[in-house]
C-alpha cells in the first residue's frame, strides 16, 4: 500500500493557473522543494502522489517519481520529482498547514471521472456538491 503527501499549491488559484505557470517556466519536469525529506520516502516511491490544495480545497494530484535530498549542512534540502500529469481529483476541503503532511490512501480523495460516456464535473459544481454532502 502506497503512502501520499499533500501539500498547499501557494501562489496559483485554480489548476488551470498551476498549469500556466509551469508551461511559462518552460515545461521542464515537475519538482516541489522542501527543506526536510520525508522519511517515509520509500513508501511514498511505490506509486504515490503529491496531493494539492488550492483555496481550501484538494483539486488534483500527481505521482511521486524519486525523492532526493540535495546539498550538504545548512544548505541541505529536498526535491520530489512528480509525473507530468494533473490528475483532477473530487474536490475534498482542507484547513491551512504548513509544509507538508502524509495522506493514507484511505484518506485521499477518489480521481474525477473522465470517461467517454461523461464530462468532468466542472471543479464550482463538484466543491458546492460535497459541501453540502451530496457528493
């Protein structure tokens, strides 16, 4: 069983702008830095994911390809690598943290669906749903 992380996405809104943001930086591979590496890094490598929080809510995640510390002393930190691509997730309402915190896949909210047969449920739709406990 895998081991997740969630984290606050600082800076951007809606995925949408997480997006934009990474095209404008040129595209190169996902990395989130952190000053400490997790040490349950190797649970997090059997197919976990980086959950994000946008404004409250969680919208997407994306899967955790290596864990690497770099640097040596005061200058020691840690980047996870993560997959290319955002998987939208049912919106799930979190409270502000710092850092980042583990997610047990029990905890983790479920993929939206994409299917042939279905839109997606547009993110406002979705969020209203669960707050009022219909989702």
């Amino acid at each position: 069983m895998s081991l997740h992380l969630i984290k606050l996405c600082v800076g951007c809104d809606t995925v949408e702008e997480l997006e934009a943001w990474h095209a404008a930086r040129g595209g190169r591979d996902w990395r989130v830095h952190t000053r400490q590496t997790p040490k349950r890094a190797e649970e997090l490598m059997g197919g976990g994911s980086l959950y994000r929080v946008f404004k409250g809510s969680v919208l997407c995640r994306q899967t955790i390809l290596d864990v690497v510390t770099v640097g040596e002393g005061q200058a020691k930190r840690c980047e996870i690598v993560l997959g290319p691509e955002l998987v939208r997730v049912s919106p799930a309402p979190r409270r502000p943290f710092q850092g980042w915190r583990y997610l047990t896949p029990e905890a983790a909210p479920v993929d939206l669906s994409t299917g042939d047969q279905a839109e997606p449920v547009p993110i406002e739709l979705a969020s209203r749903l669960r707050e009022l406990g219909a989702w």
